[in-house]
C-alpha cells in the first residue's frame, strides 16, 4: 500500500481533479504545461525550422532573435542567436546572415533605442519567406540579395 501511495504521488494524474475544463484539470500543472502547452509554443518554432531545413542551402547563415536552439535543431543547419548579443554583435552577425527567425523581440543587452536600430537594420535588409502565426506568430526572413 506504501508503494501504491508513493506511485500515485509521484504521476502526474491527480485522482480529484481541480476545477477547469479539459485534461489539464486531471494533471498536476507543471506535467501539464508540457503536455498541453509545449506545443503551441513550440510548434511555430519547430515549422520554422522545418521550412529551412527543406529550403535553406546547407551553408546558410541562420540568425534567431531568441529561440536558436529549437529552430536549429529542426533545421539541421548551424544558427546563431542574436538575443544575448550587443548590438554591434547583432549587427554584424546580421550582415552576414541569409535568414533571421524572428520569433520574439529581446535583446538584453540593448537599450530601446538599440533595439530600434536593429529592427531598422531587419526592415531594410530583410523580406518575409515565410509567416507562422498560430499560437504565436514566427516569421522567416530572407535577405535581399546576397548577404
């Protein structure tokens, strides 16, 4: 019986579920976030990736605003992530990009007017290759021109 308790209390199921429609009211909140939420989050990312795992030449230059990892991962091509970067970084990284997945706007080192001044940068050396807006809205950039 001591077993059986200590199996329970470690699932993730809850035997009284708590108010709230849907699976999530029978699954403890943080196994739910996975489960329910992971993908929504996630997916525009992982299409993104996908989209230039299938259209991106394999020595392209790929910049992520924020979440590199996941994109790089489902593209299969080496990425580099802008959101840790000051803005000379950024810039720089940017002009030898050929893609940007914009995906969320932060830069933690920048100041607003930094920020402004990147996005200035994006506007006039970038287009749009592919817009994803699902749970969240991701978009694929291509540069005008050679980079």
């Amino acid at each position: 019986m001591i077993v059986g308790l200590g199996v329970l209390a470690l699932s993730p199921l809850r035997l009284v579920p708590a108010d709230g429609p849907g699976a999530r009211r029978w699954l403890d909140p943080v196994f739910a976030q996975r489960a329910i939420d992971n993908d929504a989050y996630y997916g525009a990312l992982a299409r993104a990736g996908a989209y230039l795992g299938d259209n991106a030449p394999r020595d392209s230059v790929i910049s992520v605003i924020h979440e590199g990892t996941v994109v790089g991962y489902y593209a299969d091509r080496p990425y580099q992530m802008l959101y840790t970067l000051p803005v000379t970084d950024t810039l720089r990284v940017l002009a030898r990009s050929e893609y940007l997945v914009y995906d969320h706007l932060v830069f933690v080192q920048q100041t607003d007017a930094e920020i402004r001044k990147v996005e200035d940068y994006i506007d006039a050396h970038f287009g749009v290759e592919l817009d994803i807006s699902d749970h969240r809205r991701v978009v694929v950039l291509r540069r005008y021109g050679e980079p």
